[in-house]
C-alpha cells in the first residue's frame, strides 16, 4: 500500500486541499505561456529521439495558492534545505556514499538512491529518490531534490498550485522498474529488468539553488552562473 508522506501536514495542522474535477496537462515551454487541456482529451507525444518530452500537470489551474498550501510548499522547501544540510548532501561524495548513484540514461544530473524508491515513502525530505548534481568549474554542485510517485498514482499538490508536477514522454520506449525507476532504454521493445514504457512516473523538484523558475520549477535549464555551493561543506564561488 502506497503511504504518502503526510508529516508536513500534521506538522501544520492542516489538511492538503485537492479540488474536485479533473486535471489538466500542458507541454513545458520556455519561450511560451503553458497551453493547458484536460487531461481527459490531451494526447501527449513524444518528441523525435532522443529528446524526452516534459509535461506538467495540475488540478489548480488559474489559481491562487491558499494560505495553508503556501506554508505547506513553505515548509516542504525549508526541510528538504535542511536535510540536505544536515545530511551532508551538499557534499557530492557524501551522496555518493549514501547511496545515490547516477539513474541510467541520464546526462549526469539526476542521481538515484534505490532504496528511498521502493520504500513507499513520497515527498519525505529524509529520503528524496534523487538528489540533482550539476557539473560547475568547482566541481558538482547540489540544485536540489526530485521526488517522485509510482507510475499510477498522482503526486499530491499539497502546495497547490505552487508545486506543479510533471512527467516524461520518452522518445523511446524505456525499461520501467516495477513502475517507478528508468533502467535504460528498451532493445527492440524488449526489456532486462522492466516493462517498456512511453510515460514516466510523476516527480516534483525541490531546487535549492535561486532557480529562475522558483523553488518548484519542472525546467531542468538552470544558468551555471546561478549555481553556487551551499551548506557548510564548500565556500567556494563559482565562476
């Protein structure tokens, strides 16, 4: 049984406010407002390969957030700064000895910590499924975290619509694990470990670094001259 993560909210003494109705999805663009439509009637596709295509979804469209979603977005931002801090992830080698290991097929950011994956625990900023890394000149530098769902369930908005999720379109069929993690692409439609799939799970990023998009941003495109190390681990300046 899947158990969402719900300490955030008993913390606060508030409940996650989902509205009824259906979501809408729209493809991620950086040079155009999102072009939102029913999920009921979109038909997402894929880009050329080997481009993967991100859509975002929501069920907050047009809307304002809440007061309570807005300290819960608050405080999911907050936390997951923390746990990096405290668990010395800001340092590289120290994720790297925790656990998180580069996701297969991946350019070099997203690193994945297998365990977190399958222990049915969501949006738990003491165990987020990957930590993003960024190559700068002073070596990798933390962005934040990606939290992620099973392929199925909808990852909870409990910031509303401050904390848009969003999905990929592969190019190519991927090797889906137990519908939660990519193992490569799929050979002729065959896979090792898996099931070939077009769709990913849903995830959410966290990004600790001033991300020009803000703190829950699906955009990948952050400006190298906005990384900066952060933690006690490094006072170096990135050039």
């Amino acid at each position: 049984m899947v158990l969402i993560f719900t300490i955030l909210s008993a913390a606060l003494g508030c409940e996650q406010e989902e509205p009824a109705g259906e979501r809408y999805i729209a493809r991620l663009s950086l040079t155009r407002e999102p072009n939102w439509q029913l999920e009921s009637v979109a038909n997402p596709q894929p880009q050329k390969a080997p481009w993967n295509v991100i859509w975002e979804v929501t069920r907050f469209l047009d809307a304002l957030p809440t007061q309570n979603q807005q300290r819960m977005a608050d405080q999911l931002y907050e936390d997951s700064r923390a746990s990096a801090d405290r668990n010395g992830w800001f340092d590289y080698q120290q994720g790297t000895a925790d656990g998180y290991t580069l996701t297969a097929g991946d350019f070099g950011t997203h690193y994945v910590n297998y365990d977190f994956v399958f222990d049915d625990l969501f949006l738990d900023p003491e165990r987020p499924e990957f930590l993003m890394y960024f190559d700068t000149p002073s070596g990798k530098i933390l962005g934040g975290f990606m939290f992620m769902v099973p392929i199925g369930e909808e990852g909870p908005q409990i910031g509303g619509p401050l904390t848009i999720w969003h999905f990929h379109i592969f190019a190519g069929h991927t090797c889906i694990l137990r519908g939660r993690i990519s193992m490569g692409r799929a050979e002729n439609g065959e896979c090792e470990q898996g099931e070939p799939l077009q769709k990913s799970p849903e995830m959410l990023h966290v990004w600790l670094q001033d991300h020009p998009g803000g703190r829950f941003a699906s955009s990948m495109n952050i400006p190298r001259k906005l990384l900066r190390p952060l933690g006690g681990t490094s006072s170096a300046e990135v050039e």
